[in-house]
C-alpha cells in the first residue's frame, strides 16, 4: 500500500464515522496538519502517528517486512 492508498482509507474511515479532521486529530492526540498530509498521501508518516490515527479510528496496522 502506498502513501496514497493509505491516505485514502484514513480518510473513507474517518468520514464513514463522521468525524472531522479536528476531532480526528484531537483523538490521535496529533495536529490536523499531520492529519491532512497523511490523508492526502504527502507526507510519509511515523509508525507511532499512524498507530495513533489507527486507533482513534477502530483500524488495525500491520507490517510486513520482505527481502528485495
């Protein structure tokens, strides 16, 4: 999944639960800029921030980690 894509699903999930990017934001305990370069795919996020965007929204990460 690239930034994109990953951007994308925040931003499905969070509407779906309808909230704002402000709520979001205050929920993962993050700024809505932070917020809106990781819906908007701009930005590569820390794994921290993503957890934290995660789980104020009810979504899971994984990681898969491959050998080129």
């Amino acid at each position: 999944m690239n930034a994109a894509q990953l951007g994308a699903v925040v931003k499905t999930r969070r509407r779906e639960l309808g909230l704002t990017q402000i709520e979001t934001a205050d929920l993962a305990d993050i700024s809505t800029r932070v917020l809106s370069d990781l819906e908007n795919g701009r930005e590569t996020i820390r794994l921290d921030i993503l957890h934290a965007v995660a789980n104020a929204l009810g979504l899971s990460v994984g990681l898969s980690v491959q050998r080129p």
